[in-house]
C-alpha cells in the first residue's frame, strides 16, 4: 500500500521535474539525474523494506559512526562547492551528501537507543552527545538548516519516547549558543534570517510572483516562466513555486494531499509496530519525510527563513532523493512485519 | 504491539497532529496567496517575463515633383563579431578587414575586440550598413562569430542632387537636418512593437509572439517642389562655377514665380549623398537658406519699381549721373564708367549707383524701409528647413538720409538670404504678389503663410520687368542671353569691406520668359577670384551659369509637360557610386534601377568628386 502511495508520488515529481529541466544545455539533463537517482532509491527502497529489523537494529550505531567519518572526510578533503563542503565525490554518481545520510542515521540510532531505554534519566545525555556531535559536523560543513532539522527531529523522537520536556528544554538551551556563534560564523545564515524579517529575498519574491503566477489551476505542465532563470534553485528546493505556476493551486493541493496521506500512514503504520524500535523507526522515518516537506511549504511561501531544504520525492537531488526513498522502505518495513504473522 | 492507550503512542499523535495542523496552514497560506493574491502577483511576474522592444518603421521617401527618388530607405546589413567566438583577435581582425578592403583597420578592430572578449562582451561593431553582396561574401567563410544585422540606411541615389538640402539621417534613424529633419515626424512613421519573452538576469529574448504587439506603420513620403532634372543641372553649373571661381560659398536656385515653388536649390560647399561623418561643418549649410550677403545691384529694381509706384519718379524722366562721381552729403558715389545723363530704364540697365542714389532720396527713407520690410527682407519666410537666416535691415530709428538711404537705394547696407531675394524678384515678376518660398506641397506645410501683396502697382512692375530684358538684351546681363528666348535679368556686384579688400559677392538673377516668367534663377557666389585676377563681376561669374540654368530648365519644363506622369519612374544609367541597387522600399511606387559611379570606385565620400552628366536623366527619357 505505501509503496503505490510512493509510486503515486514518484510518478508526479517525474512530471514536475521533466516540465523545468530546460536548465542545463541538455534539456533532459535532471531528468537523466533524476531517473538514476530514482532507481538507486528505488534499490534502497526495496533493500530497506525487506532487511529485517533486527539487523537493522544492530546496524544503527555502525551506521552512525560511518555517516560522521563521511561528514568529516567531506570536512577535510572534499572539494568546495558553493563555498561549502557539504558533499563528497563518489564514482559513477557524481557526488553525495552525507549529511543526508545523517537524517537516516540519526532516525535509527535514536530509535534503537530509545527502544533500550525509554529515555530516562541516565540515559539521555547518551544519547544526545552521538547525536549532537553529529549535529556539530553537519553545521561545520556548514548546513545550517540540515543542523536545525536533525536537532528537531531528535528533540521529536525524543519527546515521544517520554522525555522530560524541561530536559529537552536545557539540551536546547545548550546548543542555543554553538547555534548563534555558527550563525554568526556563517554570514549567509545571518543574511537569510533578515531577508525574513524584513524585505523578503529575492527568491522568496520569486518564488511569491510564481505562485501567483499560476493561480488556480497553472499555466499548464512546462508552461512556468519564473524557472527561465527569475526563480533561483527552481529545479531543487524551490519546486515547489514551479509546480504551483504550472499546476496552480489544484496542482499543490495535490502534493499536498499526497504527503499528508504519507505522514497520517506513517503513524498509523508506527502504531501497528510490534516493538518499540519499529515504533520509534517508523515514526521518525516518517517525520523526516514530513517535516522536511512541512518546511519547504514553509519557505516557498516566504513563511521561514530560506534554508537550502529540498521537497521530498519532487526535488531534484540525488542523495535526498535516496534517503527518502529508503525512509520510505523503512516505513514499508515496519508494516509489512506487523502484518506478518508472529 | 503498541497499545493506542500507550503515553509514546498518545505524544506521537498529538505531536503528527500539530506537524498535519502546520501543514495544512501552510497549504492555506499557498492557497491565499495563488487564488486570493495570485492577480498582483501574475501581473508583477508578467511585467518581468515580458519586454516590448521597439521595430522600427520604414522611412519613408523624400520624392521631387515628378515621384522620382531624392532620398530612400532600404534594408542594408551591419556587421558585428562576438568576441567570445574568436580564438585568435588579430589574425580574425587581419582577414576580416582584408575581406572588406579596409586592412588599415585591423589592428583597431583587433584591439577592440581582444578588450571586449575580456570583460565577456559579446558584441562589437566591425561595419554598419553595408551592401548585401559584400556581406554575404563575408558569410560565405562560415564564420561562427560573425554577426549580421539588418539596419535601414538611407541613400541618397542622386549623390550630391540637393544633399545638405535634404539633410542626414543619423544612426538611430531619425533626420539631423534638412528636410529629413523638418519632415522627421513624417518620414519617421510608427514604430511597431514586438513582445519577447525574456529570461532571468536579463538574457537575450528568445521567444517571439507575433499576435502581440503592433505593427510598425512605415512613414510617409515626402514630396518636394523640387525637379530632379533641373536640380542636377543647377548642381553641375554650380560644380562648373566653383572649379572656375573657387568662391567660399555659391548657390544656385530657381524657383516658379507664379506659386513660390522652389525648382531647384543647390549650394556649395555641400554633402554628398547624405554621407555626413567626415563632411567639414560648412557642408550641412544650404547657402541659399543659411548665408547673408549684401544684394548689391540685385536689389535696385525693387527700390525703382517703389519709387515709380510712389510717383516720386517719372518713367519718362531723365537723370543726370554726371562724370561717374557724385557726392551724397559727405559721401563720394561712383559709378563704373562716366554715363551722363540717364533716361530711367537705362539707370537699371546701366546699374548706375549715382542715379540710384537719386531715385532713393527721392522715395525717401520711410518708404524704402517699407518696401524692404514688404519684400520679405529682414524677416524669415519660414521655409520647411531648419536655421533659416533673416538677413539683418538697419533699424529705421537708425537710419541716416546721407549714408543708409544712399545705401540702401544701390543694395548696401543690408543682409539678405539668396531665398529672400529670389522671393522678392518671384514677387516683382508675376505682378506683385510675394509667395512665400516653399519647398513641398501646400498641404505638408500647413504653416506657410498666406501669399501677400507688394504695394507696387503693375505698371511699375512692368517698367522695371521690361528694364531688365534689356538688361540681358543689351547691358551688364549679357552673358545669360538663350538664344530665341526673351530672357531679363539683373547682375550684382558688392564688394566686401573694407573698401578696396578685392571680395566681392558677385551675384546675377535671370528669368524667362520675359512675358510671363516661368522661373527665376538666381546664382550667388561669396569672394570668388576671377583666373586673370579682374574684378569678378556678377555679370562674369554669375551671368552664364545662371543663363545655362535657365535655359535647361525651360528645356526640361518643355519635355516633361509632354511625357507623361507614369513615366516617372526613371531610370538612371551610369554614375553615382558602387553599383547600389535601390530596388528597394519605396511606397511612392517609383522605382529607380542602378546608380553607378563613374570612377568604378567605392564611395567617393567627398564633395568635390561628383560627376552630373551621369544623372541628365530627363534627356535619356526624352
């Protein structure tokens, strides 16, 4: 069932992403990209789902020990791109983001480790140190926004599983300040956050006039204008602008709809779980696909700060594209073991 | 399995409920801002994605009476590089220039070129407004970074034919001066708009709609008085009297005293063809519109025909101009010979300045200022060019009976346009009516005032009329005679102060027939030098050529009353420059065919170097 659901989705991004691929000199550039993304995801995907949990259990803290020797072997010695070091060069693939595996990582570890022990007293700091280091690594790329998105799924995991509110709290105010020093560091986060505040960016006002653009029902499939280079990132973390100039408001209702359908089957597929690590794993494998995409609503109609985050399954992207899918098999994976009989 | 009533399984609710909750807000915010704002928004992304640009309209024609070409617009090809394309700046530069002919170009070009490529230009300007065969020649070599752009030249087909008088049109198209400035808006015509769509960081325009946007409206033609087979005439005479006199200015202009028409107005120095970028100032002036000179002589018949009107002379009466001096007050006059005593024709025709003098003083200095101020002088006609001069009478307050009176009675003391004294024989000639000069019909030029009466009656016209046939008849005009036609005529002679400084403004206006004139030519030449060194006379320098005007403009008014107007389209063999084909955009409907030059060579840009016989077209039609 949530594999139509996904092939339902997947099937949309197609279309979407085909329409705005004009971008490169070979029209079909992303698409290409996109398909051989889509097809290693697609391996993930059915990898995930059938894996059994337990292993996947076992594997977590390993999984989270390579994503941070990959996030620091990025840091040392991986080219600049953008000014940033955020991705690794890989054979035949291009490149990675490890700090989209981080996502994957952090959901499984935390998962496990909340599964053990129910989050009380002792055992929290333990948890949230892996965790944090993490975290630290991924914002020295830099990636802010990625930073702030595992913190908040960690700080959701952890909430669920029982922890003490108050905790949570002091752990937040802990990172507040490493937060403002990076931001602080990093100009282009200062830059963004008083964009929103005041005079929307550049993007952002694009992002708006697309929108606009296509009213109720769009200027229909590869008639968007904004993408012909006034909508900056509008293959990636601003497709969203694209898709609604091109399908209006109907086309977003649409996407919308798809990933609510996702994250309400997502819990309901968490609640079925036998144990609690399927529990917590489906949960936060749901979490990171729906807030993900909550956030790039968010940013596209200019209501958060510009955060460099892509909509799942319909932005173009390789690595995101990979570890939402395989968050996805994951999901698949729970439910189809709380169906098997025991 | 986990129970729903498990405390994770209940936080794990409320807390997807609140993620589904934001979610939904944030699909109404995109809902609000498509639906609700969406029209403010499409609007400002339809105000970036859209550009007008500008298609400019086709220029119309400047035609001469007869529907024949005088200035045409046809599509010409520019040439231009794109830097970004050429490896290798000199020697790119080094073949292109060879291949145009210019090679003293190429290390410019290759300068320019290597800058450009740079900074990341993508556009220089090797030639504009080529011919199309050079051009695709040049395409032939399959450059990839070769440019090739349509832009509207202007042409003048007839080469130097009345240039400064049409005027130039400058790069963007619009008319510098001239006629092409005057009829500007005319000639101009809308242009229309194309809407492109246009990309992000203002790339080039890539998508066209036709059904948008407006078409260009071409302009409008432009027909002017003038007669192209008499204009080419007054041209090589003027040619012929500048290589023989070398004055600092000449002109020529003939004009139809019945209508104020002008026929024909050539001048020196001028334009060719409306090449204009390295043409000295003194090359845009049209001398007959823009240059004041003293009349000299040329101006007694008016003062004659005054007096004879007021009644202060008789035509019967006789004046005694003495030994050939005579004083004024305390002024000593002379005359050229000693002529005794003048009947009053003979004062005109014997151009005494003594029996002028006499004539003046009897008129008075009210009446002649009158009669100056009503021949048009001092004062402009408003002739469709643009800068025309006033001339400059002395102020009546200031008038002396002695000196300006004196003066004035024999042509001194005053400036006067060539045009404003063609007027004001146009004016004593056809029984005293001043029309005001025009080059284009009446209807294009709305604001040309009303003809006016001069307050002179017909008898003394006719005195005065009849004194200067014998002017050419038997005195100082002799050399305008045409055979087997009654021509009159008037010289003029001034010299220049200070006195005894050897410049003269020589000067002659001959008309025919002498019955009813058709035309008057009037040719004025400032400082010419005669070859033996003599004082240039009118009756020496201006005389002949204005008579070989006259005579082939009588000729070709003749012919070309028995053609027909259909047959306008002419056809023009020989000269010109380059072979330029002007089959080009015409709404007139004339078409002219070739236009050659006799030199073979390219572009003759100079004046100087002009050849007319090449364009007596009226002959070839004949």
């Amino acid at each position: 069932m949530v594999l139509i659901g996904i092939g339902l989705v997947f099937s949309y991004s197609a279309g979407a992403w085909a329409a705005q691929a004009g971008v490169a000199d070979d029209p079909a550039y992303y698409l290409k990209r996109q398909i051989v993304s889509a097809l290693v995801g697609l391996v993930a995907l059915v990898v995930a789902a059938h894996v059994p949990l337990e292993r996947l259990r076992r594997a977590a803290p390993t999984l989270l020990v390579i994503t941070a020797g990959l996030l620091l072997t990025a840091l040392l010695f991986a080219p600049s791109v953008h000014n940033t070091q955020r991705w690794l060069p890989l054979p035949f693939f291009g490149r990675v983001q490890p700090s989209e595996l981080a996502k994957l990582a952090v959901v499984l570890f935390l998962a496990r480790a909340l599964a053990e022990r129910n989050a009380r007293e002792e055992s929290f700091w333990r948890l949230a140190l892996p965790v944090g280091g993490l975290c630290l690594l991924v914002l020295l790329a830099p990636d802010f926004g990625t930073t702030v998105f595992l913190l908040a799924v960690a700080a959701t995991m952890m909430l669920v599983a029982g922890a003490r509110i108050g905790r949570l709290l002091i752990a937040g105010a802990a990172t507040l300040p490493l937060l403002l020093l990076a931001a602080t560091r990093f100009p282009y986060v200062i830059e963004r956050l008083r964009f929103f505040r005041g005079e929307s960016s550049y993007q952002v006002k694009q992002a708006l006039l697309a929108l606009g653009a296509g009213g109720w029902l769009g200027n229909g499939l590869g008639a968007g204008r904004q993408k012909l280079g006034f909508l900056p990132a509008s293959h990636n973390d601003f497709i969203l602008p694209v898709v609604g100039e091109e399908m209006g408001f109907l086309g977003i209702l649409i996407v919308a709809v798809l990933f609510m359908w996702i994250i309400v089957h997502g819990v309901r597929v968490a609640q079925s779980a036998r144990d609690p690590f399927a529990f917590q794993l489906a949960l936060g494998a749901t979490f990171v696909i729906g807030f993900q995409a909550a956030l790039n609503f968010a940013v596209a109609t200019g209501a958060a700060p510009t955060k460099g985050l892509s909509l799942p399954f319909v932005s173009s992207g390789g690595s995101n594209l990979v570890v939402v899918m395989a968050a996805v098999g994951l999901v698949a994976n729970v439910g189809r073991a709380a169906e098997e009989p025991s | 399995m986990i129970r729903t009533a498990d405390p994770m399984a209940h936080r794990a609710r409320v807390l997807f409920a609140v993620l589904l909750l934001f979610f939904t807000a944030l699909v109404a915010r995109t809902g609000y801002i498509q639906v609700w704002l969406g029209e403010e928004y499409a609007d400002r992304a339809r105000a970036q994605h859209f550009r007008e640009i500008e298609v400019p309209a086709t220029r119309g024609s400047i035609l001469d009476r007869n529907g024949r070409v005088l200035a045409v617009s046809y599509h010409a090809c520019s040439v231009a590089v794109d830097p970004a394309r050429i490896d290798d700046p000199g020697l790119y530069s080094l073949e292109l220039t060879l291949q145009l002919g210019e090679p003293q170009r190429a290390r410019e070009l290759a300068r320019l070129v290597a800058r450009k490529k740079e900074h990341g230009k993508r556009f220089v300007w090797v030639k504009r407004r080529l011919d199309r065969e050079p051009v695709e020649a040049l395409q032939d070599g399959g450059r990839a970074a070769l440019v090739v752009l349509e832009e509207p030249r202007r042409e003048n087909p007839h080469g130097a034919a009345a240039a400064s008088l049409l005027g130039v049109v400058g790069d963007d198209a619009c008319g510098l001066c001239g006629l092409e400035y005057t009829f500007d808006a005319r000639l101009r015509g809308r242009p229309g708009t194309r809407y492109v769509l246009k990309e992000g960081r203002g790339r080039v325009p890539w998508l066209l709609f036709p059904e948008r946007g407006r078409e260009a409206v071409p302009g409008l033609d432009v027909v002017t008085t003038l007669d192209l087979g008499i204009q080419v005439v007054a041209e090589r005479e003027l040619q012929a009297l500048q290589d023989e006199f070398s004055p600092r200015w000449s002109c020529a202009l003939v004009m139809d005293p019945r209508n104020g028409e002008i026929v024909a107005m050539a001048g020196r120095p001028g334009l060719y063809g409306g090449r204009f970028r390295k043409a000295p100032p003194e090359a845009f002036r049209v001398p007959a519109v823009h240059c004041n000179f003293v009349p000299g002589s040329t101006l007694k018949p008016l003062i004659m025909a005054s007096a004879l009107h007021a009644g202060v002379v008789r035509p019967g009466q006789t004046l005694d101009c003495g030994p050939g001096r005579k004083r004024f007050g305390g002024r000593l006059l002379h005359d050229v010979t000693a002529h005794g005593v003048l009947s009053l024709a003979d004062v005109l025709v014997k151009s005494s300045n003594i029996g002028m003098a006499q004539v003046g003083r009897a008129l008075g200095m009210r009446a002649t200022y009158a009669t100056l101020r009503a021949a048009g002088f001092g004062a402009r006609h408003g002739i469709e060019l643009p800068g025309e001069e006033r001339g400059r009478l002395t102020p009546f307050k200031r008038w002396h009976p002695d000196q300006t009176l004196v003066s004035v009675s024999m042509g001194h003391e005053l400036l006067v346009t060539p045009l404003q004294l063609a007027t004001m024989y146009c004016g004593l000639l056809n029984g005293g009516t001043l029309h005001p000069p025009r080059l284009v019909s009446r209807e294009l030029a709305p604001s040309v005032r009303e003809p006016r009466r001069l307050p002179i009656g017909p008898d003394a016209l006719d005195f005065v009329r009849r004194a200067m046939v014998r002017v050419v008849a038997e005195g100082t005009g002799r050399r305008a005679r045409i055979p087997g036609v009654s021509v009159g005529g008037k010289t003029g002679t001034s010299g220049k102060f200070p006195k005894g400084c050897g410049k003269y403004t020589a000067s002659f206006v001959a008309f025919a027939p002498a019955e009813a004139p058709r035309f008057v030519v009037l040719v004025v030449a400032d400082e010419p030098q005669r070859p033996d060194g003599g004082t240039p006379y009118g009756s020496i320098v201006a005389a002949p050529a204005a008579g070989r005007i006259l005579r082939e403009a009588l000729r070709l008014s003749d012919s070309s009353s028995i053609s027909s107007p259909s047959e306008s389209g002419v056809r023009l063999k020989g000269h010109g420059f380059g072979m330029v084909r002007v089959a080009a955009v015409q709404s007139s409907g004339a078409t002219v065919g070739e236009v050659g030059s006799p030199a073979g060579g390219r572009n003759p840009d100079s004046a100087g170097e002009e050849n007319f016989e090449a364009v007596e077209c009226r002959s070839d039609t004949r």
